[in-house]
C-alpha cells in the first residue's frame, strides 16, 4: 500500500471516527505536533520517507528506523530510543548531544560512518550514550 493511500485511509478514520492520526502521517504531512505525540510507546518506523527533520523532544520507547532517508542530514538535540536507532543509507553525518540509544546504533552507508570512528560517535553525545554496538556493515 503506498503512502498516499495509508493517509486517506487516516484521515477518513480520523473524519469519521475520532480516531488519532498517527506521528508517522503527521510528521509527513508537516503538521503541527502536541507534547503527547512525541512520546511514542514501541517502535517507529519512517524508513525510506521523504522527511528532512525530526522534532526536538522526541521520544521513542523501543526502536526507531530512519532507513534511507536520503533527505535526513541531522538528528535533533535530546533524541532518545529505548531500543536500536537504525540510520543506514541516511544522510546523518553527526549525532546531537545528549542522544541515548538503549541498544544498537545502526549506520552503514552514512557520512557519519564515513567519517568518525566508534569512540569519536560515543564522545560526540555526551552526556548521552549508546548501550550497545555500533554497527557499520
């Protein structure tokens, strides 16, 4: 199902009966964004859209993928991810501080694997962490 069909659908849904709109269709569409979207219980999953930003407080109780998303060069301040932040085929070429990742971080083809080694990632964040490996191929 392609993109433009899955936002109808929720629109109409949202329409017809009360129902939320998902972060994913609302970051998107640019929408505006409340406190209590930007705390997202499991994962999120954006890979391969269009989106060229993420808002600053977000939140994300597992994991986030952010797979080719060729217009991302930037990740915001605050970032946290309770589980694996892929990155692969992004165009992320430095981490914000304070970001924490509770697992892996993902970022084969990305500038920032091209350019900055484990230890210099892990030093870039701080005071945030990322618990487990850092995985380039």
């Amino acid at each position: 199902m392609n993109e433009e069909t899955l936002k109808r659908i929720f629109r109409f849904l949202e329409d017809k009966e009360q129902r939320k709109k998902p972060l994913k269709l609302k970051l998107l569409d640019n929408e505006q964004l409340t406190k209590e979207d930007l705390i997202v219980k499991g994962n999120l999953y954006l890979g391969g859209t269009n989106i060229t930003q993420l808002p600053e407080g977000l939140e994300v109780t597992y994991s986030l993928g952010l797979e080719l998303c060729i217009n991302l060069h930037s990740l915001p301040k605050g970032l946290k991810v309770g589980g694996w932040l892929a990155l692969e085929g992004s165009k992320v070429s430095s981490l914000p501080e304070g970001l924490e990742v509770g697992s892996r971080l993902f970022i084969e083809n990305t500038p920032l694997a091209e350019k900055h080694t484990d230890e210099e990632i892990r030093e870039m964040i701080k005071p945030g962490f990322i618990k487990g490996k850092i995985i380039r191929t």
